[in-house]
C-alpha cells in the first residue's frame, strides 16, 4: 500500500483539488463578487461548522447525500468503548456537510430568537461528498446559498431567483434561464400514473436522471423496481406524448385535478412575478421533469440553467418541513444554491475570467542592497499597486514565464526607483532586459 | 443518549461555532483585508483541500497536534476489510489539516515545476483540532498564513515579519511587538544545561509552556519526566538569574559556545533587517524563551504579541526539512500564520469593529403591490446600496430592534421612493413610525 521509503507524496486526497495562484485569486474574485451582489439585494450572510453532528446530517432527509457523507472517527475512550461493544456502536459522531441547507436549518432553529423573520441568509462554503472522482465531480466542493427563513408565500421564490439571475447576470452569465415545478405536481404525477405511494421516493430518484438516461432509461429503472406495469404504461405515454411533455400548467391541472391547484397558483404566481419584476428579462419556464435530488423539498423547486451548459448552475426549492424538525418550532424556508464550481467552469469556458488587479515585480540584484530594495518596494505600495519583491536570475527569461504563471506581467528595476517617472516595463514571453 | 423524539437538537458540534450576521460580515471584511494586503507585499494565494491523506498529516511532524487530528472514517469495502483484519487495520484513510503549513508543504513538492522560486504564498482557512473544548478554544478556527519558499537566507524571515506587521497594524492593531528566537539555539541551550539529546523534545514542549505555569512548572514537568538533577538544576539557575533570561544574543552566543555561531547571526541578521527596513517601526527582541509547539521547525521562529492580548496573535519560523520529506527535494521554506480568532477577539476588545457598509430597510405594508416594491428596491441599489425588502410589521418597534441586529440602521418608505431627494431615516431603539 505506502512506499517503501515512507513518502507519502505530493498528490492531493483522491477526488480533492489544489489551486495554483491564478485559480485560487479568481475564485476569490468571483466569490466576494457573489456576497457582494447578494448584500445589495439584502441578504446577510452567517456561518456554520464545516463539520455538524451525525445525528444532525442524518435527520435531513438528503436523498442519495446521506451515503455520501463523510464521517468523522470518534476519538480516545468513546473510540474504544465503541469498538469494544457488542454489536459495535456507531465508530463516528460527527460528519462533514454534504450541503449547506442541513446546516442553515440547525442555525435558524438554534438562533430564531436573534434574528429578524422573515430572515434572508448567504451562506457560502465547502461542502464535501464522498462521491467516486470523475471528471468533473468533485469530493470538496464550495456552494453559495441563499436562503429565505420565515416567509410562507411565494414572495420568498420570487425574491430568490430575481436575486441568483441577477448575481449571474453581474458576473457576466448572460442567458441564464430559471427552470420551475413544485413537489407536489410531481407527487400527483406519479399517483395520476397509478404508481403506490411506496413506489414515489424511487419515482423521484429515477425522474430525476431524465436528462442523462433518457426516458427509456427511466422507464427501465421503474421497471428494475418492481413498479406496476400499467403505471409505467401510463407514465410512458403521457411523457412519451409530445403534449405530455410540453403541457402547460393549467393543461395539468386539468389533467391531474384539484389536488394540485394549490401548486400550480403557487407556480404560476412566481413565473409571473419574476416576469413582472424582471420587465421579462428573466427567462422562466415550468418543466413537469424537473426534481432536484434532495428529500427536503416540500413546494416549488427550481434550477437556473445555460444554453453553453450541460448540467444546471445551481438549484433549490422549498423545504417547509425542515426547521421544525430540528428545533420543534415550524419555520417556512425556501433556498437557492449556486454551484460555484460549475459557474466557474463556465465562466472559464467563456473566456471570461477576470485578470484582476495589475501586478508588478520589483527586479533587484544579487548585490544590490536588499534593505534598500524593500523600502524601494514599500514606496511603490503606497498607493495600492501589488508589487512583488523579485532577485533577478540569470535566466530571466525563464524566471519571466514563472512570473507570468501567478499574474506577474509588469517589472521596474530597482535603480530605475529613484526617477520621477517610473519606468515600468512589460515583461512576457518576448522579455529580451 | 439521544433524544426519545429523535430530535436532533439545534447546538453546533462540540466546540464548532455559528456565526450571526454581523459577526460574520465583520470576519469576512477582515479576511478580505488581510488577502489584500498580503497581496499588495506580492504574495499570491494557493487553495488547498480541507482534508488530506493520513499519511500526509502523519509525515509531518506536528507535535502535539499529530494527536488532535480529526480523521475520517473509510468508507464501504475499505471499511469493512479494515474492520474484519486481525488484528483490525486503520479505520481512516483522511484527517482533516491541523495546520496549513503540512498541507502548504505538500502542495510546493507537488506544483514546484508551475511556481517561480523563491515563491510567496498565501493560504487562508479554516483547520481543525479535537481540543478539549474550553474557553477561548475552538476545534475549527481559521489560519492566514503566509509563507516564502525556496529562500534559503534570512531575507525569507525578513519579509514576512514585515509583512505580518504592516499587516497587523493596516487593521487598526497598533502595538504589536515580535519576539524572535532559533530552534538551533533552544537546542543548543539544552545541550549546554546538560540535558540528554534524547530528552530534547520534552524540553521544548516544557518549555514552551513557561509563560503559562512559571519557572516552577517547567521545572516541575522536567522533573515528572525523569530529567537529569544537575541539568535541571542548571536550567534553573540560569533562567532564574535576571542576566540569564534577558541575556542578549551576544552574551548567550559567548556562553553557549560556537555551536550558535550559525543561528545568533541569522537572528542579528533578522532583527537589524526588520528594524531597518521599518524605519524602526516593528518592534523585534530575541527571547531565548521562545519555542512555537511545532515539531517542524528548525531554525528561527518567531511570535507576534500585543500588550492588550495575553496569547500571541500569531507565529511561525522556517521548516527547511518539511518539503524535502513530501516530494524528495529539498527546498527551504519559512512561514508566519496569524491566529485570525485571536486577532479578532482583539480586535473586538479595543472596539475597532467596522460596522461595513450602511444597509436600508424599504419598509413596505401587507396591503402594498409586492412587485412595485421589487422594483423600487432594486432601483435603489443601482448605485450600490444594500437595500433589503422588509415588510412591515404590526410590532415594528420589535420588528426594529431585530434589524439592528443584522446592521440595518436606516429606512426608507415605498410610499417615498418616488419623491426626488429620498427620505431615508434612522431606525433604532427609539423609532416611532
């Protein structure tokens, strides 16, 4: 398993990521630009523990991210007294965040009392799941929320997806659409095709990989499922229908009855709305197909999605049910998650990543003064310009492309400090001084 | 155990903190603050994950920190081999970082070929210990760290001193003083009380605890440990003397013998480098005293302190071997952290908390058209304002004391959006509208 000369080399942990200068000042540009433009919109942000009791992470109803958590191994005694236990007791009591909703429930319940509700949270930061690496899969990943606690109407989705397709919108991802069902459509869907209340969980996991299996491959989930012939028939039909589909909502309703009434005003409402506050430059559109993969959600779900983008830029919905079974107090939430990951990825794949502030080199001799070359250094400072301490080497062309890899593109030698003029110089590839 | 109705409870972990908005706001300015201005001295972030290879951590020599690592359960077959083995094999595969100078080291030995040497870094985030917890004592708090790789001369030490202080003192914390010492000279010290080289490590761990337990302590802890009668007794005599603990480099160097030759040079070199370089401004003193609890380190090392505050607010030395260990070659390294929890609770104490931006209320009424006041609230924050939509409340006194919660201060009623000058006004204790 480990090497013979004990070096545990330099790769990070399977399925993690390092961040090379470049990388790691663009997504921090692009994150502070995400919590400013969800301030203006007035949303506060909070903080919670990367790592949360199990019991807490195992009391979300996370769907297929309960598998996938990470758990953390108890430590000294309760470490043996669990393993010396006969059955042996849980080894772990303590779990990394698989999302940032889990946490935000246990926030609120735990601090209803210091903040205002309705309540509007940011909440951004590393989440893991223990997922198998593949490309574009990650196991540590950041996500940036917001979070509506204490607002019982569709004010709260209206609010939420202005405030995510503007946030895109002002980072530069023009085009972005606003994807919307609700749970409860989706449940009635399912009874309306005939499937068993017991068979709804499983009909939501396999809908849910409609864009990636096909509705063949749906229906063979079904059908590896043990689920009712004539309900599977009935569901093939109606999606396999060009009208099906593409129905609108009140084509629906009328199909699936008054049990879903309530949804689809609630539904209706929030596209108009969206489209009246937004003078129709949010683009919405009810989809009957989409899901979402988490357990929680109990209204309204929705998703923004690219044209130049195959898997969606984010999502969330409305998880009504969640705060009071933490805290026992019923509290209204309604969320959306930007992927951070993906919204990079796009933007990267636009060409659209900011360069950032200018940064300079201060080139310096081995036998110049060093003393004098940092006070040099702290002058140029003085009026905000990142400059960068550099000892020349005698293959400067060679130090110029290093310099290049982490933003460096401009230099001033140290004798030429002193002139009124500052006589910086570009250096790249071409760098001849 | 748990609770009869499964309730999970809402407490964060043991010894994990939540963050309420205007904490969190405030931790995020300072964050910022501090990237930046690290930035400005030419230093450039690298990102690495959260968790890391066991073996990673485990190569590292982290003191008493290798223990208080959190480590992470394997999962599914690796589990259950582990656990079936006899005798029972590793249960974990990860810990997550105690530190960021293991992860840092790991990653130069990896990326060395795409970064320019010597190559400045800086690496925020947050680090875990399974401390026992206590006052003042967090299991997940943050790091900032900066560090210079592959600088072998004290002009590695040099700059990071100086930046850490302008840092430092860019947030308002005036004072700050460094003291400065040399692993190779507490060693030397030890030698020269008579102690056996095996007994070395248990000296340093005792000895950096002087500050906390006394002179007695030390002693006490020398003594519990098995320590030779004569070598303690010529420690204690001689940091006992007034002229042995306050002894000046010089002094020590003469006593001690030529062994510090090396060592006092480098620090005479560092304290006349900072003073120099600062105008005076940092203040630096050697402290024979000093020994920072990691194992790493293995020459200067030096801490940051402020009369106001009774533990350091951060601290760091060089870790020549560290990197060499990860990759096989060798390269210098040297690092200063800052304790950001501390800085903050300092920060806190001298009541130098910026209250960020001006955020507004747009109060509207129930009866009021909810898209019209969408549209207003984002016509005010065209220039930039944090406009947060607040529905009106029959209770708005209350309603009033909690948005000052979240920093909001001053108001502004739909009904007034339209006139030409905007009559925002302040909202507090005292607010009758």
């Amino acid at each position: 398993m480990s090497d013979a000369n004990a070096n545990p080399g330099t790769s990070p942990s399977s399925g993690m990521r390092d961040f090379l200068p470049l990388e790691a000042a663009h997504r921090r540009r692009v994150l502070n630009a995400i919590v400013s433009s969800y301030r203006r919109d007035g949303f506060s942000e909070i903080g919670t523990p990367c790592m949360e009791r199990l019991e807490v992470l195992q009391n979300a109803q996370g769907g297929e991210n309960d598998k996938l958590t990470y758990k953390v191994l108890k430590r000294g005694d309760k470490l043996s007294a669990a393993l010396q236990a006969h059955p042996m007791r849980e080894l772990a009591d303590a779990g990394l965040r698989f999302d940032l909703t889990v946490p935000l429930s246990r926030f609120v319940g735990h601090h209803s009392a210091e903040l205002p509700l309705p309540f509007k949270a940011i909440q951004v930061g590393p989440v893991w799941r223990a997922e198998r690496p593949q490309k574009g899969r990650f196991r540590e990943f950041i996500q940036c929320d917001i979070d509506i606690l204490g607002e019982a109407s569709s004010h709260a989705e209206i609010e939420l997806i202005l405030a995510t397709a503007k946030c895109l919108s002002e980072l530069g991802v023009d085009g972005t659409q606003i994807r919307i069902n609700d749970r409860r459509i989706i449940t009635q869907f399912a009874r309306y095709c005939g499937f068993a209340d017991s068979f709804f969980e499983t009909f939501f996991i396999a809908l849910d990989k409609l864009d990636k299996i096909g509705l063949d491959g749906v229906v063979r989930e079904f059908q590896a499922s043990g689920a009712q012939p004539q309900a599977i028939h009935k569901f093939q039909s109606f999606l396999g229908a060009k009208a099906g589909a593409s129905s609108t909502l009140r084509e629906l309703q009328a199909e699936f009855g008054p049990a879903t009434d309530a949804a689809c005003d609630d539904v209706d409402e929030i596209i108009r709305g969206v489209e009246k506050a937004s003078a129709g430059r949010v683009a919405i559109t009810f989809d009957l197909t989409l899901v979402r993969g988490m357990g929680y959600y109990t209204g309204p779900i929705f998703e923004a999605v690219h044209p130049q983008y195959a898997s969606s830029l984010g999502g969330g919905g409305r998880y009504d049910g969640m705060i009071g079974r933490f805290s026992g107090r019923s509290i209204p939430a309604c969320g959306f998650s930007i992927g951070f990951e993906r919204l990079l990825d796009l933007i990267a794949q636009r060409g659209q990543m900011d360069p950032g502030p200018e940064r300079c080199a201060l080139l310096y001799d081995a036998g110049d003064d060093f003393i004098q070359a940092l006070r040099a250094a702290e002058h140029l400072r003085s009026n905000g310009r990142e400059i960068l301490l550099v000892r020349r080497k005698k293959n400067f062309r060679e130090q110029v492309s290093m310099l290049n890899k982490i933003g460096v593109h401009r230099a001033l030698k140290l004798a030429d400090t002193t002139h009124p003029d500052l006589a910086f110089f570009d250096i790249g590839p071409d760098a001849r001084v």
